[in-house]
C-alpha cells in the first residue's frame, strides 16, 4: 500500500506523492537517497518497492514513456551511478523516468523533490534490507532473466523423432530463453549446466540423471512412456523439492514416438510464467 501524502509531510527513504488538487501538477514521483558504500542494494530494494506500485509510477518494461515533464507516468529520483542505473533498468525504468538531482540539487530548484534528512524504516545498520522488500526485489529481478532449460537429450530411440522440431518452436515461441543440450560437455560442465537450469526437460533415462545437482525449486518434465515407464526420476525430484511434471507417450518403452509440440510449449510457457519460483 503506498499511502499518498505531499512529500513534506512523509520523512521516509521512500516518498511517494501522486497527482492531487493539493499538490503542484505533474507526475508522481518517488526518491531514493544517494547511497553510500554498503548500502546500495538497500536503496535498489527501495526501487523494488517504487516499481510495484505499477501504473502510479513504474512503466511496463519494454514501454515508451511520455514526456517526463508533460505526462502522467512516474518519475524516480536516483543517483545516475552505472549500477544502480543498470538495476533501475533490470527492475523496467525507462531512462527518461530516471532524474539525478544529487550533484547540483537547491532547494530552489527542486523543491518537491529534495530533501535535506532521510529517515530510515528499519532499525538496522546500512546495509541491512528488510524482508519483504528483499523478497520483492528478488522476484521482481528473477521475473527479467532468461528462462534457461537444459535439453536433456538422447542420442537412441527414447529421443522424440520430432525433438528438432519441439525444439524450434520452444526457440521460437520464447525468444529470450535459453535451450542448451547437455551432450558432449565434460562431467563437471554437465553438473554446472543442471546446477543453474530452471527447467529440465527429455525423455524418460539416465539423461535425467543429472537432476540430482537441480537447485531447489527448478522443474523437471519428463516424457514417460505410458506402457512400460517407471516413475523413479519423479521419486528423485520429490526427494529434492523439484517440481515434476510429465508427458504420458502413449507407446512402450524404446519405440519410436512424436512428442506433442503444443503440450511442450505449454509446460514451457507454464515454467516461464513462474520463473521467479525456481531461482
């Protein structure tokens, strides 16, 4: 809940204020203090928290913003330091909502928007980030990575005899995610691979076997053959708090089969839209 006040009358790190008869026109705004050495992911927690109040004064990423001075979106006040203005935009800022007012900030000058104290919420040293704001940043930041799965393919007949076909349209359906084949990498790089997926996907063998290194949280989507599989790599998954899930290919083990292209999207889609869980 963001309670709306005019920025005077709320000594917080975080200071919100949207267009209201009292106020002066123009669009809402947010600031955050300038930080100082071993707080700043303290004050990008702050701009998790300014980015989840939406449409009052976060852009959508990927959307253009209007003029800053002439429209209605949300401007955010904000050290122009080459981190934080990299994580401004990881959490979907637009440069153009992006203000620096600390180098040559008076009063005069920006009189809503400039403050001589900054008042902490917490009763930590600097630093420190409170729980739910370290948890939003979390998910806010993991929600803008690339989903990466990792093909657990087969060179045999347990590999679908459509997996080139599944595998382009996944490419083509989520552009911005990761599709990396473990076959043909050393054991220690098969392990790295697995340890950082967030999705693993292929037919049901030892190619699953590697599931063992998944961090807790990441999905694992097995193609069984609903005939004569076994179910053991969901016991793994279970036993490591993995989520499961799974294609019934209705043939008998080590015979040929299509896998649904439509299904394997949506399993996919399904993951992407939850990514943030898995990291």
């Amino acid at each position: 809940h963001v309670h709306v006040q005019p920025p005077r009358a709320l000594p917080a790190a975080l200071r919100v204020a949207r267009r209201l008869p009292a106020l002066q026109a123009g669009p809402g705004r947010a600031e955050l203090d300038q930080p100082h050495a071993g707080d700043l992911h303290a004050r990008v927690a702050a701009g998790a928290q300014v980015r989840a109040v939406g449409g009052a004064l976060g852009a959508e990423p990927g959307a253009v913003p209007p003029d800053p001075i002439a429209g209605d979106h949300g401007l955010i006040t904000v050290p122009h330091n080459t981190m934080i203005l990299q994580y401004m935009e990881l959490l979907g800022f637009q440069p153009a909502q992006l203000l620096d007012i600390y180098k040559k900030a008076t009063k005069s000058r920006y009189p809503s928007l400039f403050f001589r104290t900054v008042y902490y919420p917490q009763p930590m040293r600097c630093g420190s980030i409170l729980a739910p704001p370290l948890f939003l940043l979390r998910r806010l930041v993991f929600a803008r990575l690339s989903l990466r799965v990792v093909l657990a393919d087969r060179r045999d007949v347990r590999q679908p005899r459509n997996a080139k076909n599944v595998t382009a349209a996944l490419r083509a359906e989520f552009p911005d995610a990761e599709f990396t084949s473990h076959l043909g990498l050393p054991v220690r790089k098969q392990i790295e691979l697995f340890n950082a997926a967030d999705m693993v996907m292929g037919p049901h063998g030892a190619n699953l076997g590697n599931i063992m290194w998944c961090r807790q949280g990441a999905t694992v989507l097995e193609y069984v053959p609903a005939k004569t599989g076994n179910l053991c790599y969901y016991q793994t998954a279970s036993k490591l708090d993995l989520q499961y899930r799974i294609i019934m290919v209705d043939q008998a083990i080590d015979t040929p089969y299509q896998l649904p292209v439509a299904e394997a999207v949506r399993h996919v889609g399904a993951v992407a839209a939850g990514a943030a869980d898995c990291r």
